[in-house]
C-alpha cells in the first residue's frame, strides 16, 4: 500500500513536468499548398539543421492548409490564397504572413504542337468551347483538361485570372501541382496548369500568352497575369513562438535572394506590383 502511495505520487509530480516538454517541443508542422511545398520542405530542412528543429512538411492544398491551422490542428497552414477567399474559413482568427509569389504556368504535353495562344484562346479551352488543338495552330489532337482539385488555392488563381467567372468545363482533377506534372506529361494533347516551381519537366511546353513568356520578370510587373501570394497562416489562439521564428527566417533576405530564387518563387521585395484579394492589380509606390 505504501510503495502504492510513493508511486502515485511520482506520477502526480511528473504530469505537469511531462506536459510542459509536450508544449515545448522543438518541433513543427506545415500542411497546406503543394505550390509552396518545396520551399518550405528547403527552408525547413535547413532551418532544422541549424537550429536543432524537426520541421515537418506536408501538402493536402490550400484548403486544407486554412481548414487545419484555423483548427490548431497544425501550427502553419500554408496557403496560395488570401484566407477571406476560402469559403468556411474565419480570416480573424488568423495571422498572414506573405512569403513569397508564384508564378502559375499554363503546360502542355509536347504533342500539342503549339507554343502560343491568346488569353480568349486559354479561356475558350478552359471553357470546353476549342476541343482540338488544330483549332489554335496545332495538330489535329484532341484537347484533355486537367484540372487541380476544387480544394486548390492554384485552380482559384488560375480561374480568376484567367476565366474570370466563366465556368470550366469537366475534365481529370488531381490533388497536388506533382500530379498534374506527371498526367500532363504523359498523356497526349493534355493541358493544365501549375507553379512555376514544376513546370520544367520533360514532354512539357510552357505557353506563352499573347508572346508573353511564363518567367519570373514577367510577374514581377504583372506582364504575366497569372500568379499569387504564397501565405504561411498561424492561429491567433496558438504557441506560435517557434512558428514565427521559422517564418522570419523565410523573410530574411538570406532566403528571400537563395531558396526562393533557385526554386523558381519570387521574392516579396521584387514585386513591383500588387495584388488584392479580388484580383485587382495595383502599382506600388516607387515603381
């Protein structure tokens, strides 16, 4: 009964010693854009190293992102929207932190035999209204739309910059920028969309848009309408210490002129113009 007693009351000291470490751990969760997922798996993996951190990096979308950081379920959602556009989503309870800008490339399998269109053309293909690349100067192919899950912080950037609230038609959905590379890629006559980060890949054709080339100088002043803010999200209501540290890490000029560059992102301070959060593009001040 006596060493009972002893055992108990052991037990009893350690609780709140055992839930301090738990609080206390020198550890991360990210889930969120798969857009943004290679910067922050790089950006963990060296901020980890230095720091003695274990960052933990997944995909899922935006959607999840949001839907997960706003549940503390994580401790950073990251997200290729602003989160007032997420529908379901309580913008309050969230802090934003803009890390970065993606480009989003419009690829297709290299069997299309076109390089170039117009924005109507990408509309009106998007739209199921051109359903054969002969129809815009290619070969006479059958065009197969794949499209990002309705989830995607990608697919909302692209349909509002692009469609601008015409519908598109049915085709293939795939859940991460990675699956569309590989389905694209593979299938003939195939088109989609996607950061600029997986655009280059073997049997893919990045577009041009009225000769207007997907590259980073070209978002950087907007001549390449399609491309968004990349968000890392914390809840307001968490132990956001250690989150926030790894974010201002991705703010440092550090990174801001070596990961993001070498992964095809665009750094905040490059931009000279902005976005707002229906898609309206201003000039900044100085530009």
């Amino acid at each position: 009964m006596k060493k009972t007693k002893i055992a108990l009351l052991l037990i009893l000291l350690l609780v709140p010693f055992l839930g301090a470490c738990s609080h206390n751990k020198n550890q991360l969760t990210i889930v969120g854009s798969t857009a943004l997922q290679p910067l922050a798996e790089e950006a963990g993996y060296q901020y980890g190293i230095k720091h003695n951190v274990t960052i933990n990096v997944q995909g899922g979308g935006t959607g999840t992102g949001l839907s997960q950081v706003s549940e503390k379920a994580v401790n950073i959602g990251n997200s290729d929207l602003f989160a007032q556009q997420k529908q379901g989503i309580d913008s309050k309870k969230l802090l934003d932190y803009k890390v970065a800008v993606v480009g989003i490339a419009v690829i297709t399998n290299s069997t299309s035999g076109v390089k170039n269109v117009t924005m109507d053309q990408l509309r009106n293909i998007f739209a199921g209204k051109i359903t054969n690349w002969k129809q815009v100067g290619g070969k006479d192919l059958p065009i197969v739309l794949i499209h990002r899950s309705k989830g995607s912080g990608t697919r909302f950037t692209f349909e509002q910059d692009v469609m601008h609230g015409q519908p598109v038609a049915g085709g293939q959905e795939q859940d991460s920028n990675g699956s569309v590379q590989k389905i694209v890629a593979a299938t003939p006559g195939a088109i989609s969309y996607l950061a600029f980060a997986y655009a280059n890949k073997k049997n893919l054709v990045k577009l041009e848009i009225d000769g207007v080339k997907p590259t980073k100088a070209n978002v950087t002043n907007n001549n390449w309408k399609i491309w968004s803010y990349e968000h890392m999200y914390l809840n307001k209501k968490a132990n956001n210490q250690l989150a926030k540290k790894f974010i201002n890490y991705i703010e440092s000029p550090k990174i801001q002129t070596s990961i993001i560059e070498e992964l095809g992102y665009i750094s905040i301070h490059q931009m000279k113009v902005s976005k707002d959060i229906n898609g309206k593009v201003h000039q900044l001040k100085g530009e």
